[in-house]
C-alpha cells in the first residue's frame, strides 16, 4: 500500500475510533474509500494486516451503517466488500432511522407515564420535539445531496466543489 494511502487508513481509523467505531472499522472505510474496487475477506486482511475475523465484524458493522456493500461474484463462494454506491446517503438514512425509533419510544414514554409527572414528560416531549428537527432537518440534507449528485451525471470528480475549509491535519 503506498505511504501516503496508509497515512489516509490510519488517520481515518483515528478519526472514526474518536466517533465510537473500532479502529478496524476506520481503517476498512478508510482503505475502501480510496480504492473503487470490490475485495474478499481474504484480500483486506492482508492489506490491512488484521484477522479475516475482525474484518468481517467490523464489515458488517459498516454494512450496517450502509457505507459498505457486501457483493458477490458468479462461480465464487466468497464474499466481496466495497463502498456503497449511495454511501452518503445511506449513512444519512441509517442516522434518521435511529433517529426515528428514539422519536417513537420518547412519544411512548411521555404518554404513558402518569399524570404527577409533568416534569419528565416536558422533558420527554422536549427531546421528541429535538429528534423530529433532526429528523426534518436530515430529510432536507437527503434531498438536497439527490439534486447534487443528479446535477453531477457523468462529470465525476470534476464536478464536485473544492473544499471552503483548511484541509490540512489537525494540530499541524
């Protein structure tokens, strides 16, 4: 692996390690970020120097999350893992179904508990009122992300604005 694509693996499972994902999980979204084809258990083990085991956990976590996709080729038993096509977006709408499965148990709560407790149902209500602004606020991103990538077509990277941000590492 070059250098400086092994710097981006590592940084990337820093950066997704202080998220609350394992560091294998960074390094795999790291490394498949960067590297557009489909590989086998197998070949991102020993590309990422770790055990078949790990990769395939932490995978299917990232599966979970819908940035990775888990594919599979005619004639061949193995499984094969790349980005997700609509990773971002799919990231977006994994985000809004927990979201959303928070804003259902706090509305259940609220209306059941009993009447003396007022104060734990405001606040109940007042965490449903925040989590369906994120639920809102998320929907607008999923939209507007569609009409960026539709307005993209075929253009490719070229297509994409620059970064308005300093890009340059943390600390540095």
């Amino acid at each position: 692996m070059h250098e400086s694509v092994a710097e981006f693996v590592e940084r990337m499972a820093l950066t997704l390690e202080a998220e609350g994902l394992p560091r294998i999980a960074g390094r795999l979204f790291g490394f498949l970020l960067v590297h557009p084809d489909a590989y086998s258990l197998d070949e991102l083990a020993d590309q990422l120097q770790v055990s078949k085991a790990s990769i395939s956990t932490n995978a299917r976590q990232l599966e979970e999350h819908r940035i990775l996709e888990r594919i599979s080729a005619p004639g061949d038993r193995r499984d094969y893992y790349r980005m997700a096509p609509d990773a971002w977006e799919g990231m977006l709408r994994a985000a809004q179904q927990k979201w959303n499965t928070m804003r259902v148990l706090l509305t259940a709560g609220a209306a059941a508990l009993p009447d003396e407790m007022e104060v734990a149902r405001a606040r109940l209500i007042e965490a449903e009122q925040f989590h369906l602004l994120l639920l809102d606020g998320v929907e607008g991103m999923i939209g507007r992300w569609s009409r960026r990538q539709a307005g993209r077509g075929a253009e490719g990277a070229e297509g994409l604005e620059q970064p308005r941000y300093d890009a340059s590492p943390a600390g540095a």
